[in-house]
C-alpha cells in the first residue's frame, strides 16, 4: 500500500506520495544506475477526448496523459535531489 494525497487541481490530477512513511515505490534495475523513489503521479485530462495529452504519438492526442516523477534514492539523504521525468 502507498500512502498520499490524491488532489484535482480543475486540469489534472496529481497524487503526492507521502515519502516520509518507510514504504516507498522504488524503481531500479535495467538500465537504471540509481535506485529512484517515486515523488508523485500527475494525470493531464482534456475537455474532450481528443485533447487531454501534452504530447503526440505519429501525431495523435490521447485523452489523457500520466506522468510520474521520481528522485533518486541514494542523493535524497544528502538533500541533493535529482529530479528525472
């Protein structure tokens, strides 16, 4: 389970992980050379279906759009925070 707060703020929605609780959704692996923690999830939304997306596949909007942001893990203890989209 994840705690956080779930906000409408009238163009999207946004949930803030509350990182101060010892559960944390990490990501690592792969490619990844740092262990990133999860900050929060933005979900962008149209008026309509066509016009929710920030960004265009071959040129085709989708109806909505989710971000997630993460910090790196290992530089949060010494307040140095990377930010990666």
């Amino acid at each position: 389970m994840v705690n956080g707060v779930l906000t409408n703020t009238g163009h999207s929605v946004l949930f803030r992980v509350d990182n101060t609780t010892r559960q944390h959704v990490n990501f690592t692996g792969g490619p990844l050379s740092y262990k990133y923690q999860l900050h929060h999830i933005h979900i962008h939304y149209g008026l309509d279906d066509g016009m929710g997306s920030e960004h265009t596949i071959n040129g085709h909007t989708f109806p909505a759009e989710m971000k997630n942001l993460k910090v790196i893990s290992d530089f949060r203890e010494t307040h140095s925070i990377i930010y990666m989209r």
